[in-house]
C-alpha cells in the first residue's frame, strides 16, 4: 500500500492554490469514475459493491463500465442488507481489501449506523493498533423533486462526532476526483459525501492520479467583508451568493473546508480574523451539526482577540416536504445566502433579498429519481 | 362481488395510467412508483378485510391506499403537492396515509413498515380488538435484517398479523437470484414458525378465496400468516414507462403477464352492460380528482414548520 | 389522553425555583421506576420492554415489581432485535399506545437508527400531522469499570439533530421522575437519557405526580464569574467544581439543561449576558455534540452585546479505553472542571488543579456491570 | 492429540477459574464473560482448523482467544489494563485479539462479528486463499437482522466460512423459548440455503469429528456450513461468580452438563502420569501469565490518544 503517497499528495497541492488550467473538463460523475477506476487499477485491494452498482443505471454512471472491466468478484451489486454488507465491508477492510461501499442515499447508513460507529470507528483504537478498517463509505444526499423525508438527509454530522471516522465532501470534479483517490489510500474508514445535483456540476480534471487528502480547506474567493464556509452543494450556492453580494459591493470570502473530519479550522480562522465575519451554510440540519461546530470553534479560537459576526444556514428544522412549495423554503439558496451575509456585514436585517440572475440559477434536477 | 373486485381494479389500473399520461407535463411534483400489473395483490387480499383491519405498505403504495378505500382526490393532490393532499403535500406519493381507512404507513425505506405493523398487531391484541393487520412489502424486503425479526417477534406473540410478500422479482434492476442465496421465501418464513403459501398474482379470484379463508383464523387468534403473491411490475421501477430497452428484462418475460392481466381477465368475466357503467363512473371520478388537484392551492409557507411536534411552540424552540 | 396537562405541569413548575422541601428522599432508579408505574396506573396505554426488562435484575430495579404488577402483556422482555423492536415501539404508537422501550446502553442505538430517524422522527411531518409516535426510549450511557469502547457512548446529539425528536437527560431523582412523566404524556417521541452512575443519586422526590416538561432549564448554583452548564452526569461533576472554585473565592453559576431538545437556551444566554464566561461540560464526545450547539447558539445571540469566554469539555476525542489508567483521563470530572473554570475566569491557563476533597470525590461502580 | 486437546481445554477451564478467583480482589480492571462450561465449542471447532483459518468470536471471546493460540501473558495482563495486554489495555476482555493467530475480532455488540466474518470469507475467496473463516456466536445473536442478512450473503456468494452458533440456552437470563418464536436455529439456517447440524457441545471429540469432516468441505468451496452446538454456561452472564440465587434457572437444569463436563470427560481418558504433565505444566504457565501481567505497567497518558488514525497527527486534528 503506498499509503504514505496520500497525505504528501494531499499537501502537496496547496488548497487555497487555484487550480492548474487543466486539460480536461469532467463532471462529476465522470470525476468519481475515474478515481474509482484509477484506484482499482492501481490496486487490486480495491474492490467497489452496493446496491444496484452493476445495474444499467451504474449508480448515476460513477460506476459506468467497471463490472465489465474488473469482474463482477470486484464490482458487484448486493442485497438489501445494509446491515450486514457494511459489517462484511468492515470484515474486507480487516482482511486487507480496501472496499469502496456505496449508498445511493444517505438516509440508508441509518441501517449501518451499528458497523460504522460501534465497529469500523472503533477498530484501530479498540484493538490498540492492532487491526484498522481502510473503508471508503459513498453517501449521496439527495435534493429536489420530491425526493422527501427519507431521501434528502445530509447526517454527516453524525460521524464528524465518532473519533475514528473521516468525512470529506468533495464539492467539485477536481476534488470528487483527488479526495476519493486519497479515501480509498487511507488506512481508516472513510465517509465520502456527495450530493445528488453536484453529479451534474462539471470543471478542470487532470488526467494523471493525484489526491486531496485531508488536512487542508480551500479558499474559493478571497475577500474582505465576510468569511462563508459552505459544505458540499451549499459551496456552488456560497459561489453564487459571492456573485450577488459583489453585484452591491461586498467582497466576500469564500472557503470549501473539502474535508470535514479532520477539519482544518485554521483556514477558516484566519479568513474570520481578517474579516471578521463568518457564515456557515451545511445541506444538513444546525442543530449539532458541521456548521455549530465550526462556528463553536472558530468563537472559541478568536475569544479575546476580535468581536465577531456569527451566522448558521441549513435546513428548516422540519422534515424535508415533496411539495416544491415548501422544499423551496427548506433549503437555503445563493439568494437567501447573500440576503444573510449582507445582514451580517451590516450588522442589522436590511431586508435585502437579490433579484434572481438568470446566470446564477440553480439547476434543479427532474424527476424520476 | 365481483362487480366490486373489477371497480376496485378497473380504478387503481386506470388512475396510474392517468398519472403516467400526465407525468410528463411535470404537474406531478413527486418520484412515482407505479403498481400497473400488480393491482390485484393489494385488491385481493384487501377484499378479504374489514373496516377495522389495518394496512402498512411502501413507497409503492396508490394500489394499496386505493385498494383499502383511501380518497382519490387527496391522492391526486398530494402526487401535485396540493395542500388538500393526504399529507398536505408534505409527504408526497411514497408516504400516504388514510387514517380513517386504517392505511397507517408507507416508507421509502424498504423494510420499515413489517415492523410497524407488528406493533400495531401488538397494540390490537393488547387491547383485545379483533382487528387483524396486513403488511405489505416487496421479495427485495425480504432481503432486510428487520424483516427476520419481526416475523420471529409475531411468532413468538402470536400476533394478528398476515404478511403480505409482493414478489415482483426485481428489486428496482436486479433479479431475485442475484440477491438471495435461495429464492425460496415462504421456506424461510416457514422457518419462523409461521404458515407461508405462494399464491399467483394474477389470478384475482384464487387470492380473494385465499386471504378469505385465512384472515378470520388469523382474526381468531391462531398467530400470523404469511403469504408470497408471485406477481410482475409491467412499468419502470420509478417513473411512469417502460424500460425494457434498460436491458436488465425482457419484454418476453412480461408477456405472460400481461397475458394474464387480471383486469381484463375480470373484465371478461361481466356483462358488457354493467362493466361500461362502472367504468363510466371510475373515468368520471378520476377525471373528477385530477380536476379537484389542479384547482387545491400549494400549502402556504407557515406550513413549512408545522406538523414537527403536536405542540407547534415546541417546533420554534428546536433549531 | 391528559396530553395538555404535561406542559403546563413542565410550566407549573418554574425550573428555576428552588426544588420544594420534599417529603420524600429517593434514589434516581427508585424515581424512575416510581414515575413508570404511575403512569402505568394512569393511563392502561403504557407499556414497558426492551431487552431484559422482565428478568431478576430489572435494569438495575428500574422495572422492579412491575411486571408482577401489570402482567407479562404490559411488560416484557424482547428478543435481541433492536432495530424491529423499535419498529414494533412506533407501531404500537401509531395505534395509539405510550410505549417505553428501554435499552441498557445507548450504544445498541445504533441499530434502531433507522426506525428512529427515519421513521419515529418524520411520521408526524411526513404525514402532515395525520399521525404521531408518543414513544419514549430510554437509553443508558455506561461508565467506568471497563465498559469499554462499545458500552460507554453518550450518542444524544445525533437525536438533537433531527426534528421531531426530542432529547431529555434528567440530572436528579426529581428530574427523573418528573420527566419520565412527561415525556410518556409527550406525544413525539423522546429520548430519555440516564446515565448510569446517576442510578446511585439520591434525592427529594415528591410523592404525588408531576411533570418536567420540556422549556425550561434549571439554575442550579447561582453565581456571577462563569456559567457552567453540566449535562447529565457532568452535572454532578460541575456541581462539584462549583465548590472547588469557591473554595478558591471563584462563584460559578450552574445550569442543567434537563432538556436538550428542545433546548432552553436563554436561560443559558442570561446567565452569559451576566458571567461573560461559558464552560458546557457534556458525558459525549464535542464535535458537533450538545456542547457545541450550546457554545454556538450563546456566541450567536451574544454578538455584538458583549465578550465571551467560550470552552468546551467532554469525552477525549478517542474510543472509551477499558484500562483505568487511561479511562480516567478520557472523561471530565470536577477537579478538571474547575481547572478549566478558573482558566477562563483568569483568561489564562493557572495550570491550578484543585486538590481532591474526600467528600466530592466520584462513587465509581464497581463491576460486573 | 488428546494429550493437545486436553491441554487446550484444561488450560482455558483453569485460567478462567483464575481470572474468578482473582476477580474479587480488583485487580482485573473489566468486565469478564467466562465460558466455564463452553470450552469444549472453541477447543473443538479450532482443532480442526490450519495455522491460516481465521476466527471472529464475542465478548465471551477468552475460549476462542486461546483456543487459536492466543498469548496467555498479553490476555491477562489486557484484563488487568496493562500496556502489555493484546490491545494495549485498551480494548479488555470483551475485545481481545490476536492478529498472528487470526484471532481477527470480538465485539461486545451482539451479532456485529458474524458480518464481519462473512467480509473477511469474501476476501480470502477473492484472494484464492486456501483458508476458512470461523465464526462463533450466541443463540442470542440469531435474533439480530444481520445474522439472517450475513447467512443469506454468504450463500449467495459461497463463502468459505463455518457458522457456529453457541447454544447455551439464554440471553444474559432470558431463556431462549422466551426470545424465538421457533427454538429451531438450524431450520432457520437451513432455509437460507446451507447445511446445518446440531452437535452436543459436552462431546468434545465428536465435535473434532464433526469439524474435520466438514472443514475441508468448506475450504474446497462447497460453500458455507452451520453449526448448532449445545452446550450450558455455568457462570453468571459477566461476573465470576454462580448465578443459581437469582432464580432465573436452576441448579437442577445445570446437573446434566457438569455431569458430562468434558474436561474431566477428556482427563478420564488419558494416563495419570501424562496428564499430571500437562496439567503442572499449565499450572506453571498461568503463574506465570498472572506474574507477568502484576508486574507489567499501565499504559502512559500519551496512549490515550493513541491508534485514534494510523496517521496519529489526524487525532489532534479531530476535535
Ligand atoms: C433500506 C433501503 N435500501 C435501499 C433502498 C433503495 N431502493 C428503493 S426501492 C428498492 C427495491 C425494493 O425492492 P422490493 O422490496 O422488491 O420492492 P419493489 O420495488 O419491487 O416493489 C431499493 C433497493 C431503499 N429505499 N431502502
Ligand atoms: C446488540 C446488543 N443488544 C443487547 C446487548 C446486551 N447483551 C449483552 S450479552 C447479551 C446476551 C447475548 O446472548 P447470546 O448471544 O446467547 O450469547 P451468550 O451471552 O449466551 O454467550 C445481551 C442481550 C448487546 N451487548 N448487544
Ligand atoms: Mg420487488
Ligand atoms: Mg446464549
């Protein structure tokens, strides 16, 4: 296992680097493929399974073409058992096969919760050392239409709270690509978090293996009035949100923290040192979540050295409806995320709310599902 | 009574083909799971039920929910997000309910109503109610942990309950036999101490008779009961066509199917005369919801956080 | 169902209030075992199980005698299935029982996750308030004697994150009771949390019934140098260091959420308008924990009004260690408590470390659990 | 092999017996689960398998741990909490391990190692190893999910693993009547589509037979095999002690099993002077293994934090 190649790999690309003018557009999906083909080829440890992974659809095509090119010993779909295939996952991993588990909704880990918290997170500390879990865990969270109460969970929160586990949510092609790359390396259970409309996204993907690994955000935007983390899909809505704010003046930073556990909090403070200012947007609920622990740290990191402007957007603290009239207002979007932020820099509500850009639409995905 | 079966048949089938037909204009603001083909499993057994009897189901649930009595417009509307819906919109067309009907869940998390409606068979004989529960779910259910321990748990309690397996033979693209290690699930069943037949779900007549004679044994009290209804999906495993062209099946496999389809096979059985006037009325009623969807309001925005606890004060102090 | 009498009576009782001069002196187990039986003789809805509830040892007396009382129906043990016995609980609740599902350690949570977040939490939402689950789960954090990595979790903050759950964690034989009451008239689901070194606790308990509903924290030591809040079994703990830091002329003002979702925060930003300091010392672990929430929503309503000093404490970011060498430095306790207290109260690290008083030391249990 | 198989079970029996007499003085910093009465179960699967095999057990693990092979110095000194222990005094008696032996996992969740036995199988079969993979459990445990999901995966696949369910009656005090509609675990493993046995866990060289028999059957590929052993805990649940006062079973029920004890069983057929050998060269090597872990430290506050990641600078990184 050439697993001391992650984290250098990881550092060695700075992140608040800009990204090299690089040769290929990819999106997403194609990002996740070929990290995955990569890896295997790579790596014979490698194995990938999960519901329907060798069905036509090939999970959203991120699986596309690999049954075929490796066999269906090493890709292969698996019963309704989330249960006992993540318990088997974890049993691969003591064996040393480095299995890449795949969900096509987060909301399933629930079944899994008992392997991933009281076994997989537990391994290497219960055992002193002595075994280790290299598990990679793919969990999409699903969004818009109707996709409702069990299928628009983002829980990543609850293993950023269990020492043991990792998280990263890859928010880009380049990062989907280099951070799937360094989960499959590492030498411990990994969750990778993707969000259904970013398989859509497309952007820059060098063609060569490189990963991102965990121990460094990256800075989006620079600016000076307000520091905004966004998580996963929330980061396109924070890079829109800058757009908006620009258009009256604002310069806001914009940071993707890429991996949530570890999480490099510094980044984030030194932006909030300077700007004084921090919003976090999560696509996941605030109550205990990413964006509480993040403001949490970075208060308790600038106490005594700088007043601050604190804020949180996430879900509505309700379940997810299927109604668009209501899911609309359950998420936050680049408008409702600028409308915070100005508020923010002003100090008080302004009731400002941006007229909706054309160029700064989402695109809502179409059902079916 | 036959004349009742074929209304309840003749509706499920041409209510989801209306949603299929207006599917694409994106009226519908919901993934749609569709029975067509597999209406007589929920219309059968649902025969054999009395008011007070209760049913859990999935996400593929409109036969279901239609089968038991479940109000057509509140369907309709809450597939349009309509605050006249069964959830006011909220829930959408994986998760009806007809209280008033006794249809007290549905889940898009396969597997998770079986143990629901154990308890509440647990409930119903605690109380002494002579009310028996029918849990509907698919061969790919099966496959879940909780469903092992909830038939042991309604064994060991001898509870009111009959299982209801609808074996379609897929699991969205997956064959059976490339998910279980031996097809044979009424054996395992069997196994739990439980009685377990497999019954043809095309042949409407024989379930009725079948859930007819075992419903009033499960209601006396002789403990759970299971039954495996071979039947088919004729649509895509989500959405309103067909996918033979995935790749994954044949149309040569359907053909039997829809050779056998029950509704026609019904239909052949009655009088032109009294067939025409009850699908009249069913065309009627349809027409009649769809029309009453498109004209109910989208739930207003104080809905967005209403319903998360009874107490709705407590809903503001929850971040 | 007297379900309107259950906040009223959390209402009628001002949390705040000194507890009244009570007849009575209980022990925490005895408390809860008195508010089930109660309830159990009020309303013919409620039953009793879970693993074990039934046997000689009745989760450690909790369950004495009832089963005798209301009959192998109304309580019983169940097979070790935890994920359909919590589905079973929600469908006794849909049909309109109060069950109590009780579970020796809220580890074996984790594989009713399913049923409780996805199903217990979204039914009254999903179903647009046409159905309710008023369950109660009753989950026990264990501690010390070598629990170890899997029987020693305080996993609250994943039920604080999900709406439509609530979370409760009495501190005192009076709370026990009180808000088992109220959380079996409650009709959502709730998450009863005791931990078990708090079965040993003695205290005044009322002999007629009560309620402790959700809404109000209680102010347990008052003061005006630093607001403490203890959570569960780390309110014994800060009650304790309360002391050391006035032996030491430091007055620290303790508070008990008792409730953590929903969560009674002003009472909390009153006091830390007041001390401008803020320790939550929780018995989990803090990333993206209850005491990240508490330090969040404080620095959040506090901006701009005035400086903080913020500190957290909780489980080492690590898996529970069996060996007593090290499981005394995984948990918090009232010396370091205080420490940390007075850390703050200075604005520096003292590097004190109160010496240990023989009458605020730690009755640890004593194995086998 | 007598003389070996007396020596293995011999030496479990009384080092259990010592970890209970030791148990009320302190020293042992964790909860222990004695199989005193069970040994025969490990001892007698483990004589059939290679150096390679490999073994997942549970928190009543100390059999199975030496059973394999698994140093006697590193379990007690891990039982007293001692930086020389198997996992550093970490993990205690509940999680013991043994990587050279193969000794690859205990788990004091229930059932949570019977998947990870079937994972660890699919990766030996994935990798054309000649090995078997042994996984040993309760009747208790046949009531999880993921015991029914881990058969029914096992068999679809053809792993090469043995299933071997301890029968000791009861859950903690809970007998097993009490918890399973059916008491027929073998008939439940059977309809997921593998052969099953039920063996006298009293008969310790029946159990070899048995396993050597069928051992190379599953390392040949033939797929997976279940085991029911029968056998009795003389012990209470977790502690050292007896539990006949609680009244939950009697002594009555126990007689039969301590009448067959296959310890004395088993001594009974072997020559005075031989066993007199064997017997003080075991008693040597517990003295031994108890002096070891008196004398050995407890692990340094550095530890604490320790084997979080095997990258340590990530723990300081997770909050
Ligand atoms: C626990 C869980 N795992 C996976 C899924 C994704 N999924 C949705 S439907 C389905 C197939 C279920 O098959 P079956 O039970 O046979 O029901 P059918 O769709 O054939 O009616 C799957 C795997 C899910 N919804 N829930
Ligand atoms: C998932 C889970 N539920 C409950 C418990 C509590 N518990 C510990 S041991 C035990 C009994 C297990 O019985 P069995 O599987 O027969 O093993 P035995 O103790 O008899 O060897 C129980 C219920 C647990 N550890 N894990
Ligand atoms: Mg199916
Ligand atoms: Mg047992």
């Amino acid at each position: 296992m050439p697993r001391l190649s992650v984290k250098p790999a990881g550092r060695r690309l700075p992140a608040a680097e800009p990204r090299r003018p690089a040769e290929r557009t990819l999106s997403y999906v194609e990002a996740i493929r070929e990290a995955t083909d990569q890896e295997m080829g790579r790596d014979p440890a490698v194995i990938l399974f999960g519901l329907d992974v060798d069905d036509p659809k090939a999970i959203q095509g991120t699986a596309r073409g690999l049954a075929e090119k490796y066999g269906p010993e090493r890709v292969f779909g698996t019963p309704l058992s989330e249960d006992a295939m993540t318990g088997a996952a974890v049993g691969m991993a003591l064996a040393g096969l480095r299995p890449i588990h795949v969900h096509i909704r987060m909301d399933f880990l629930m079944l899994a919760m008992n392997q991933l918290v009281n076994v997989a997170a537990k391994t290497r500390s219960m055992y002193g050392g002595r075994a280790g879990v290299p598990l990679v865990v793919r969990a999409m969270i699903g969004k818009s239409w109707g996709q409702g109460a069990q299928h628009s969970q983002g829980l990543h929160s609850f293993f950023m709270h269990v020492p043991g586990l990792k998280v990263v949510a890859p928010a880009t092609p380049y990062d989907a690509k280099g951070c799937l790359s360094a989960a499959v390396r590492d030498d411990d259970p990994v969750l990778y978090v993707e969000h259904r409309l970013l398989h859509f996204q497309k952007g820059p993907v060098p063609e060569e293996r490189y990963a991102v690994g965990p121990g460094r955000a990256r800075v989006t935007a620079a600016g000076a009035d307000v520091t905004i983390v966004g998580i996963s899909w929330m980061q396109v809505e924070c890079l829109r949100a800058q757009r908006y704010l620009a258009d009256v003046g604002i310069k806001a930073e914009v940071i993707d923290p890429i991996w949530l556990s570890p999480l490099d909090i510094d980044t984030v403070v030194a932006s909030v040192e300077k700007t004084g200012r921090l919003l976090v947007v999560d696509t996941a609920w605030l109550c205990c979540g990413a964006a509480a622990e993040i403001v949490a740290q970075v208060a308790e990191r600038l106490q005594g050295v700088r007043d601050l402007g604190l804020r949180r957007l996430g879900f509505a603290p309700t379940t997810c409806p299927t109604t668009p009239a209501l899911e609309e207002l359950f998420y936050p979007n680049a408008r409702t995320i600028a409308a915070a932020a100005r508020d923010l820099v002003e100090g008080a509500p302004t009731g400002w709310l941006p007229e909706e850009r054309s160029d700064l639409q989402s695109i809502e995905f179409k059902g079916p599902f | 009574m036959r004349e009742q079966l074929y209304r309840s048949l003749y509706r499920i089938r041409r209510v989801e083909e209306e949603i299929a037909r207006v599917y694409p204009t994106d009226k519908i603001k919901s993934p749609v799971h569709l029975s067509i083909g597999q209406e007589a499993v929920s219309v059968g057994v649902c025969a054999a039920l009395q008011p007070r009897d209760v049913v859990y189901g999935t996400y593929r649930g409109h036969a279901l929910y239609l089968a038991r009595g479940g109000d057509l417009r509140a369907m309709i509307a809450e597939l349009y997000g309509r605050a006249t819906g069964c959830t006011k919109g909220k829930g959408g067309s994986m998760h009806l309910i007809a209280p008033k009907q006794r249809v007290m869940g549905t889940s898009a998390v396969v597997g998770t109503t079986i143990a629901n409606a154990v308890g509440h068979a647990y409930a119903v004989r605690y109380r002494r109610q002579a009310a028996v529960v029918a849990s509907f779910f698919g061969d790919g259910a099966t496959e879940e942990g909780v469903f092992a321990e909830s038939l042991n748990f309604a064994v060991l309690k001898r509870l009111p309950i009959l299982f209801v397996c609808e074996n379609n033979g897929y699991a969205i693209h997956t064959r059976q036999e490339r998910r279980q290690g031996t097809p044979a699930i009424c054996e395992r069943a069997r196994a739990h101490g439980l009685p377990a037949e497999r019954l043809d779900g095309d042949d409407l007549l024989d379930l009725v008779g079948r859930a007819r004679d075992v419903v009033p044994r499960v209601r006396a009290g002789e403990g759970p009961w299971f039954f495996e209804v071979m039947t088919y999906r004729w649509r895509e495993h989500v959405g309103p066509g067909c996918d033979y062209d995935l790749g994954y099946r044949t149309e040569d496999e359907a053909a039997p199917h829809i050779a056998n389809d029950p509704v026609r096979r019904l239909a052949e059985t009655l009088d032109r005369a009294g067939r025409a006037v009850i699908e009249a009325a069913v065309e009627q009623e349809i027409a009649d919801a769809f029309a009453f969807a498109e004209a109910s309001p989208f739930p207003t925005a104080e809905e967005l956080t209403s319903d998360v606890f009874k107490e709705e004060d407590h809903a503001a102090t929850l971040r």
